[in-house]
C-alpha cells in the first residue's frame, strides 16, 4: 500500500477494473478497492445449500446476510439490482459467459432513440472494441451445455419462443479466465 495515489477506484467490476487498467496504463498511480473477496476456481458454492450462505440482501430500512457475500441484492421500490460482490464484480456471477443480443432488444422502443440509431455503428464498435479485449473463445462443442445456456432455452420454450442464444456462436469464455 502507498501513502498517495493519483485515482482511488471504488469497485473492481467491469466498469472498475477497466476504467483502473487504463489509468494506470496512462501512467496514473492508481488504487483499486474491493470490498469483497478474490476467488479462485474452486472457492465457489457447489451446491444450493452452500450458496445460501453466499447470498446478501439490502432493502431501504434493513440488510441481511454477510457484507462480503458474492450474491449482493439490492431490493427498492423502483428498481432492484443483483450485483456480484468480490474481485472482478458482477463477472463472478455470470461466470464469463458472453451472449450477444437479438437484433429484437435493440430494436425495442423502450431503448431512446439514440441509442436504437448507433447500433450498427457506436454499439457495434463497442462490442468489436469489447472483443478485442476480452479475446473470447466459442464454448467447446465437446464440454455439456453450460447450465446458463439451459435454463434460457427452457425460459424461452415457456414464453412460446426459441431461444436467440447459439452454442457455437454466440457462448464465449474469456481465454484469460477460469471460471468457478
């Protein structure tokens, strides 16, 4: 630990650890705080009774759970979020899956109209941007179907659809990273 940094950034998610890299790639000296915990492969809950005790909720007038657990729910009266607690964030929780959207979301109208009108330039950008990057690789053919993968086919069957999301095209895992 040092004494001084030029940047402190609080949260080492996507949005965190990125903003950090390049700071500190621009020559900042930079702090990354985290108040949860690394994880390695092998650290995660293997059954459903053991991710209970991974689980914390945090409502307007209480809190329940430990304030490390990786499960971080914030329940409100407009909004609620699930959030990943511990180093890397909300990527714990969607273990480096990678599916790109229907072209159907992006055309929703609940999305302004700015954004509706960058997708084949800005967004695409983006995930181009994004795919350098994170260097993903398709899901191996010879690994099972991720569960993930599983449940939206059987989410989609439910609603009468088929499910957007492709084995072999769309699933990646980032090459760098083990998930647990």
């Amino acid at each position: 630990m040092s004494e001084a940094y030029d940047v402190v950034v609080v949260g080492s998610g996507y949005g965190g650890a990125i903003s950090a890299s390049r700071l500190a790639r621009a020559g900042l000296k930079v702090c990354l705080l985290e108040r949860g915990d690394e994880r390695q492969p092998g650290d995660f809950a293997e059954s459903p009774l053991e991710g209970m005790g991974e689980v914390q909720v945090d409502w307007p007038n209480r809190r329940m759970g430990a304030r490390n657990a990786l499960f971080d729910f914030h329940v409100n009266s407009d909004i609620s979020v699930l959030v990943g607690c511990g180093l890397g964030g909300t990527s714990l929780i969607n273990a480096n899956v990678a599916i790109l959207p229907d072209e159907r979301v992006w055309l929703d109208r609940k999305w302004p109209d700015a954004i509706r009108a960058d997708r084949e330039t800005r967004i695409a950008e983006g995930v181009e941007r994004a795919r350098e990057m994170l260097r993903p690789t398709p899901f191996p053919d010879a690994h099972p179907t991720p569960t993930k993968l599983q449940a939206m086919s059987r989410s989609a069957s439910h609603m009468g659809r088929r499910s957007s999301a492709r084995r072999s095209r769309s699933i990646s895992r980032t090459a760098s990273t083990t998930s647990g």
